[in-house]
C-alpha cells in the first residue's frame, strides 16, 4: 500500500512537470498572439491616419481654399457695386485685407488640426505597438517561470526517489 501512495505521488509531480511544460508553451502562443493582434491594429489605425491626411490635402483644404476664394470674390464684387474705390489705406481696401487675413488663418487653423489629429493616431499606434511587445515579453516571462517549475517539479521528484532509493527514469 505505502509502495502505491509513494507512485502515485510520483505520477502527480510528473503531470506537474508536463502542466508546466504546456502552461509555458501557452503562455508563449497567448503572447504572440496578443502581440501579433496590437500589431495589426496599430497598422489599421496608421493606415486610418494616412487615409485622413489624404482626404484632408486632397479634398477638404483644396474645397476650403475654393469656399474661402468665392467669399472674397463674392464680397470684393459687391464692394465695387456700391461704387467704394478699393484704395490702399481706405475702408474698403482694409475690409479686404481683414477678410484676406481671416481666411489665411481660417486655413493655418484647418492645417494644424489636421496635422494634430493624424500624429494623434500615429501616436496610439506606437503606443499599440508597445503594448504587444509588453504582451509577447510578458508570454516569454511566463514560459520562463512555467519552466522553472518544471525543472523544479522534476528536481524534486528526483530528488524525494533517491531519498527513498528509488530509481527515477524520465
């Protein structure tokens, strides 16, 4: 009866040793698939940032630049149908060179924005991108603890054999 307990004992650190052998391997594959995943999302969202900085040089700031050229145009026509002379130093002259200067910084303000979202996005990319290194780094760190075990389980299960002059055959 002793000689049965003692193998079974036996048999229960040798499946630790195995559990511990296949918690490594998971935590290997759970990390590089969570990296493998923040990867891919940090590439979407650059994608996403591309795409927007695009769209923005392309459409929205050649329409802008359109839409501000046919205010000016709008309010320099109606300026010469009052009959005002548009003279450097006058009022009509001056409301001109405001409206000019309203849209220049209309457009800069438009720019920046632009600009500040699309580093925004590349930014949570990298930050992305850090996480799944984190998460492949924290899978290593696991596997390596999980091997440990292993080596333990296994160092201690041969260790209690030879105590008990048994021979241990791995």
């Amino acid at each position: 009866m002793v000689q049965t307990k003692l193998t079974i004992i036996g048999w229960q650190r040798y499946m630790s040793f195995i559990g511990n052998l296949a918690a490594a391997s998971s935590a290997k594959a759970i990390g590089k698939y969570n990296a493998s995943v923040a990867y891919q999302e940090a590439e979407y969202i650059k994608k996403k940032a591309a795409i927007k900085e695009k769209v923005y040089n392309t459409i929205e700031r050649p329409r802008l630049i359109d839409q501000q050229d046919q205010k000016f145009s709008s309010f320099f026509v109606q300026a010469l149908r009052t009959g005002a002379e548009i003279r450097a130093g006058e009022t009509p002259f001056l409301v001109a060179l405001k409206n000019k200067q309203l849209q220049s910084f209309d457009l800069a303000m438009a720019d920046y924005n632009s600009k500040v979202a699309v580093t925004d996005q590349i930014n949570q990319s990298i930050l992305l991108e850090a996480r799944g290194r984190g998460e492949e780094f924290k899978g290593r760190m696991t596997a390596q603890t999980e091997y440990m075990k292993a080596a333990g389980s296994l160092l201690t299960m041969g260790y209690q054999s030879k105590q008990r002059g048994e021979l241990v055959i791995v």
